[in-house]
C-alpha cells in the first residue's frame, strides 16, 4: 500500500554534510520537487493512523507546514505554526529546543489552556524538539496533546520522545543509511 513512499526514500539522493551521510528528501527538506500523489499517500496515512478529534493541529516550522495546511483544509481543523520568530503576541510561549546538532528558541502562539492539540511534524530525528514542545504544551499552557503524528522516524528521536513524555508517536516509516545507501522500512 505504501510502495511509492518506500520507494521515494530508497531512491532518494544521499549527501556528505561534513562526514555525516545526509538524506534528502521531499518531504524532510523540502527538495527534491514533491509530487502530489507521495504527498497525498503520507496524508492519507497521517488521517488514518492519527487522532485528529482536537481543537487545533500544531506543527514546528519549517517542515510541518507543508503537512498541517493540507491537513488543516482536508480536516476543517485550525492549525498554528510553532515559530523560531518571536511575535510577542499575549499568550506567547517560548520553547528551547536541543537537538544533537543545534539548539533554538521557538515559539507558541494560539493555543491555550485545555486546548485539544494534535502535533504535527515532517521527521523525528533525536526528539529535543519534540519533546521540548510537548513539554511546554501540556506544563506552560496546560494543552491537552491528543496525538502526535510523525511520518519519518530516523534515529532515536521517536524512542526518546516516549520514554521522556510519556506519549506514543506514531510513525510510518523508519529510514536509515547504511553503506550510503538509504534504508527504509514500513512501521505501520
């Protein structure tokens, strides 16, 4: 059922980003060019693996917003884009965010107290950002977090994320390199 997104990460490009073998995908990068049926077979699974009876679809920018506004359309559900820019809108919450390469501040806005979240992202990879969102989601705001939904898990991010919030992701598919080739297996 899910042979095109196999097939898209096992023939996608690999790239050396200072000794690190990288991936390059559509839907974690943005590049390669997406085409809309690999786009619309990871909506279609994201609809049918998550729970999204929630009040507002949240996502971190950069990669989540191109799964958050389809979905946001296909579902009549709002939606928010955790941001690194601060708006200092009232409400506003900052997350900081660590992950095995990088560390930054994002930041919340329009969700509020009691709000049913379903949370949004392209990729796990570590799970620092994730798990910072979560944490402020549910301990600063006081959210609700129905579901979060992550097509891509590479690395330990998802495995993190549960055993330090006590949320189960769910994941389609887990991708790796191995001897600079990419390796994708199907989760669900």
């Amino acid at each position: 059922m899910y042979d095109r997104i196999v097939a898209s990460f096992e023939n996608c490009p690999v790239v050396d980003r200072g000794g690190y073998s990288y991936f390059v995908h559509p839907l974690t990068d943005g590049v390669p060019r997406m085409d809309p049926a690999l786009l619309r077979d990871f909506l279609d699974w994201m609809i049918s693996a998550g729970d999204f009876r929630c009040d507002i679809i949240a996502a971190p920018e950069a990669m989540g917003i191109p799964l958050a506004a389809p979905l946001s359309l296909e579902l009549g559900i709002p939606y928010t884009v955790i941001r690194k820019k601060a708006y200092c809108l009232p409400g506003e919450v900052s997350v900081e965010q660590r992950t095995g390469y990088s560390s930054s501040v994002m930041r919340i806005n329009g969700i509020r107290r009691g709000d049913r979240v379903t949370l949004v992202d392209d990729v796990a990879s570590t799970g620092g950002t994730l798990v910072a969102i979560i944490r402020a989601l549910r301990d600063e705001i006081g959210a609700e977090i129905v579901d979060v939904v992550i097509p891509v898990d590479k690395g330990e991010g998802i495995e993190t994320v549960e055993r330090e919030t006590g949320i189960r992701v769910r994941s389609l598919v887990k991708v790796g390199i191995v001897d600079g080739k990419v390796v994708c297996t199907l989760l669900s």
